[in-house]
C-alpha cells in the first residue's frame, strides 16, 4: 500500500513538472501611455495595445492634465531616450509608452506603433534590461540607468492622483493668488505714468482717443505680464525656488516698509525709460502702437520692484496643471489691470477726478506702501510654511 501511494506521488510530481498550465504562471502586465487626449496616433496606440493585452491592463494618463513638474519628468525622460538613441525627437513627439513585466519595466516605445509592430514587441520582451523601441531599437542594462528611466513609470497613479487632488489644491490657492493680484494691482509707478499719459492725451488730442491710447496701454501690461508670468512659472516649477522667492519677498517687504515710513516712491524709473516715455507723451506719439509698446516697456522696467507678490503667486501655480496655471494667471492679470480700468473710466466721464486721483495717489503711497509691505510679508511665511 506504501509504496502505491509512494508510485502516485512521484506520478503527480512528474504531471506537475510536466503540464505547461501548472508549472507555469501568466506573468503580470502592465502597460502605461503617456500622451494626450484626442491624438488620434495616441488613440490608435491605446486600441491596439487594449486588443492585445485588454484594457483592465492598459492606463492611459494625459499629460497636458498633469502639473508642470511631472510634465518635465516626461520630457525630461524623452531628452534621455534622446541622447541614447543618437536621434532628434521634435516636441510633439511626447507618446511614450512603458510595459511592465511582474511590476518590472521592460520596454519602452517612443511614438506611434501599428498593431503588427506591437505585437512584435511583446514577442521581444527581453529576460534582462530595458528594450527601448524607437526609430531602431537599442537594449539598455546599466542597471542605474535602468532605474532612472524606470523612475518615470514607478507609480505613475502619481500622475492621477495630482489631477484629482489638483480641484482641492486650485480652491486653496486660488484666494492666496486674488490676495497677491490685489497687492500688485496698487503700483503708484504704473497708476502715475497712466494718469499722465490720461490727461496729457485729453488736453491735447480729445476724450474718444483717450479711450483707445488708454485701451492700447492696459493692454501692452496685460500681455506682457501673462507673458512674463507664464514663462517664470515654469522656471519655478522645475526648480524647487520657493524659498528664494519668499526672502526676495521679504526683502522687498522691508524696502516697502522702509520708503513707506519715509514717504518716498518707491520705485523711480530709470532716466534712460523715464526719457523715452517722456518722448512718447507727445501729442504725435499717442498712437495705439506706441501707447500698447508704453504699457510693454512699464510692465517690464518696473517687474523687478513690483514682483513680489507676483512670483509668491507662481509659486504658489506651480503645484497646478497647465490648463489651471493659463486660467488663474489670466483671471490674476486681469485683477492687477482693474484699477487701470476703473482710471480709464473715470477719466471718460470726469477729467477733475483724474487730476484728483494723480494728487491723492502722492498723498497716500506711503499709507499704501505701508500695507502692501505687511501683506506682502505674510505672503511670504505662507509660502515658507506650504
């Protein structure tokens, strides 16, 4: 009898070793595409990776929803590819696609592939190293190598889980950012230069072309500032600068507090740009082109005194995804342009308000010095603290 159970046994082991379906376990994929929604090649790559392996094993993450840091990483892992592979990638090449084997990255595809092409891909999963497939295909084993571009995959949730905590994380920032609009929209420089340009356009040409002079100024500062502004984010985003830009801010606080106490401007123009908008004042100047380059020239000459509270607020976008960072820089310019506006309207309808308004705005920059310094300062610790 022991030896038929000893014989059974050995038969069963020798089944088990033998039967492909037991000895054998499916390995576990996982693909992940990096691209954007509505690429019809992106598309395209989806449907054919889903017929090969289904969908439950296919996630898809749309990069123009990520934030601007993880965005990086995927250009910045593309600018990798690049260089090992000797060939020059355009910036719309941004498909990126990662297999994983057991939770190992095995393959990398770069742009758009046929159904045909991926099946050949899977077929060539390699046993070590990562297979990188390109315009021509190249095997990567250094191991640290391997775990740099690996990175980039590792949790990629990460990515989703920024957009669906991006809702709380706009609702948190979004009064920081109206608070730091509001601070910078009070700029004695631009409301000085503005008035001027008002009322000499007034006396001397009529009040329908102040309308269109005043227009073309607001929004030269307007563009130029949302320009500035979308670049500078993106440079805050990639490098961990919030602790620069906080005690630029609180060294600009202190100078704010310090010419608010003595009542001085505190931010004169440059005799060369002061000479020039001086120039442009003239009656033959006060074009819609030459008032639009006025407002370029003010909104730059005056950034370095009068971004503080700007670059808290870029700081504060470049936690944001892109599509939230263009809105709220928007609606932010739009708020430091609302005094400029309500100038404008008011020297339409009463001119002796305007002469009024260029009196006051002498007599109370030091109050308003004075306040914007403290906000100014608690923006700052914000920022140190978050």
């Amino acid at each position: 009898m022991v030896r038929i159970k000893t014989l059974s046994l050995v038969l069963a082991i020798a089944l088990i070793a033998t039967h492909p379906n037991i000895t054998t376990t499916q390995p576990i994929v996982k693909v992940y595409i990096f691209g954007i929604k509505g690429c019809e090649l992106c598309d395209k790559l989806y449907n054919n990776i889903v017929d090969i392996v289904g969908s439950e094993n296919v996630v898809f993450y749309d990069i123009s929803t990520v934030n601007i840091s993880r965005r990086r990483e995927i250009v910045g892992a593309l600018s990798l590819i690049q260089q090992l592979l000797s060939i020059s990638l355009s910036p719309d090449r941004t498909l990126l696609t990662g297999i994983f084997i057991d939770h190992k990255l095995k393959v990398i595809i770069i742009d758009y592939k046929n159904k045909e092409e991926c099946k050949s891909i899977f077929k060539r999963i390699p046993r070590e190293g990562i297979l990188v497939v390109g315009d021509r295909d190249i095997l990567i084993t250094n191991k640290s190598l391997e775990r740099t571009l690996a990175r980039l995959f590792t949790n990629p949730e990460i990515s989703i889980k920024t957009t669906v905590e991006g809702e709380k994380m706009r609702y948190n920032i979004f009064p920081m950012v109206l608070i730091c609009a509001a601070i910078d929209s009070v700029n004695p420089c631009t409301f000085a230069i503005f008035t001027g340009l008002l009322l000499t356009t007034l006396y001397s040409i009529g009040r329908k072309k102040m309308i269109t002079t005043g227009i073309s100024f607001v929004l030269g500062i307007y563009l130029s500032y949302f320009l500035i502004g979308l670049n500078l984010v993106q440079v805050l985003a990639i490098y961990s600068l919030k602790y620069i830009v906080a005690c630029l801010a609180m060294i600009m606080s202190a100078y704010l507090l310090y010419v608010g106490m003595r009542g001085d401007s505190p931010c004169p123009l440059p005799n060369p740009i002061r000479s020039i908008l001086t120039r442009m004042f003239y009656p033959g100047m006060t074009s819609i082109v030459s008032t639009f380059l006025m407002g370029t020239v003010i909104a730059i000459s005056l950034l370095p005194c009068t971004s503080g509270p700007y670059l808290i607020a870029l700081t504060l976008l470049g936690n944001l995804s892109l599509i939230d960072t263009l809105m709220i820089l928007m609606i932010y310019n739009f708020v430091f342009i609302i005094p400029l506006l309500a100038i404008l309207a008011t020297a339409v309808s009463l001119r002796k308000v305007v002469e009024t308004l260029k009196l006051r705005r002498i007599k109370y920059v030091r109050i308003l010095n004075i306040i914007e310094a403290v906000l100014l300062t608690s923006l700052a610790l914000y920022v140190l603290l978050h």
